[in-house]
C-alpha cells in the first residue's frame, strides 16, 4: 500500500491563526480525501482533494475554513483558517490508489490544538 | 443522511476470547466495505475488506461476514489477544456512487484482558 506522510504531527496554534497540513504520497493516487476526528469520535469527511480543480467539500464544511490544494497526484495541502478552539481536532489525509474495490489507506494525522 | 450505526460502542473481551462487533448500513453504493484499526496516536489502518457479492472473507483471526439482505455487516476477531486492543472502524460506501467516499461507524473501543 502507499506511504502516507503527513506535516507537522503535531501543532500547538492561537486563536485566529491560520495552519497548512501537507499529504505527501509515495506513489500516484486516483483519490485523496482530508477528515477530521475530534477526540474519541469517528471521522468525518472534510472533502475530496480534487488534482488541478477546487476541492469537493462535505456539507458542513467550506472552502474560506479549510481551502485545499491538489496540485499533482502525490500532494495535497489543508489549511485551517481564522482558528478557534472548535477546530482542535485530529486531521487526517486519506488516500485511494486505484478505482472501485481499492480500500483507502490513511495517514498518521496532525493533531491539532488551539489555544 | 446516510448513516452506519456500530455496536457495541465498547467491548472487553479475555484474552483467547472471540471479539465481534456489528455494524449496520442503509442503502450504497457497489464497493467495498472495509474496517479499519487505530490505535492511540495513529491514523486508522485498514484491516480487512469486503466486496457486497460476497458473504465471508477471512484474514488470519479476522472474519468479515456479510449480509447484504439485511444490509449488516460484522467483525470476528478470533483468539483476541491484548495486541487487539485498538479502536475498530467499519465504514460502507457512500451512496453517491464513484466518488470513493466512506461513511464511518461510530467506532468500538475493545480491550483484551490478558
């Protein structure tokens, strides 16, 4: 399976500052994903990385809060804009490297605090 | 919304045990269903998966059985050993077909006793 690296591990942010997670894939990838899981609870989507288009976001959730960039087929960044203590969270970037019947693999995630 | 509910949200088991945890779907997409294992401070990691037109796949100590009437789907970790302990996720595809989108369960916390 892919290599899923993801930056920085771990942040410790202010309120109303801004934090850019990268996903870096060892291989080609048809399909990223970016999550979050608050503490002790499951994941839920944020949106679909989109290569060389705007990303496709989940309801609840929108492009001026967490902008996405997909800019090959081995990137992609999340940021996390005008932070409260809401957003802290674990952020997970998820991958699929082929079409239907290919199981997503995850990363380690950035855990995530704001003060 | 589409939704998967999990059960138990808990789980100990002793050590040697049979660990089962169940999920249940409402209508998807054709793809697979997979679980998924975290443990503390890590990103889920893919356990096993299962493709609807088949009703069992088994991966060492890992049963999926699948039942795709009663759109239930279930994990059977066998001999449970404390190495188990972990958090475990299923997830079914989403409706919206060819999106590769995953609907998550709530999750279950097992702990294995030694």
């Amino acid at each position: 399976s892919a290599v899923i690296s993801q930056k920085p591990s771990r942040d410790i942010c202010q309120r109303g500052t801004s934090l850019t997670i990268q996903c870096q894939v060892d291989s080609q990838v048809t399909m990223m994903f970016w999550y979050r899981q608050q503490p002790g609870q499951s994941l839920t989507l944020i949106a679909t990385a989109n290569q060389g288009s705007e990303a496709t976001y989940e309801s609840g959730f929108v492009i001026d809060k967490f902008p996405i960039s997909r800019p090959n087929l081995t990137f992609s960044t999340l940021t996390v804009s005008n932070m409260s203590p809401e957003d802290s969270s674990i952020y997970l970037c998820s991958v699929r490297t082929g079409g239907a019947g290919q199981p997503q693999h995850f990363g380690d995630g950035t855990r995530l605090s704001i003060l | 919304q589409q939704q998967v509910k999990q059960s138990p949200q808990s789980l100990i088991v002793q050590k040697g045990g049979i660990s089962i945890i169940n999920c249940a779907y409402e209508n998807t997409a054709f793809d697979y269903f997979p679980w998924y294992q975290q443990f503390p401070g890590k990103g889920p990691a893919l356990l096993i998966a299962i493709r609807p037109d088949v009703s069992e796949k088994k991966e060492g100590r890992f049963t999926i059985s699948f039942n795709k009437s009663a759109k239930q789907f279930s994990l059977h970790i066998m001999d449970s050993q404390p190495g188990d302990s972990a958090t475990y996720f299923c997830a079914a595809p989403s409706l919206k077909g060819n999106t590769g989108k995953l609907i998550f369960g709530q999750g279950t916390t097992l702990q294995v006793k030694p």
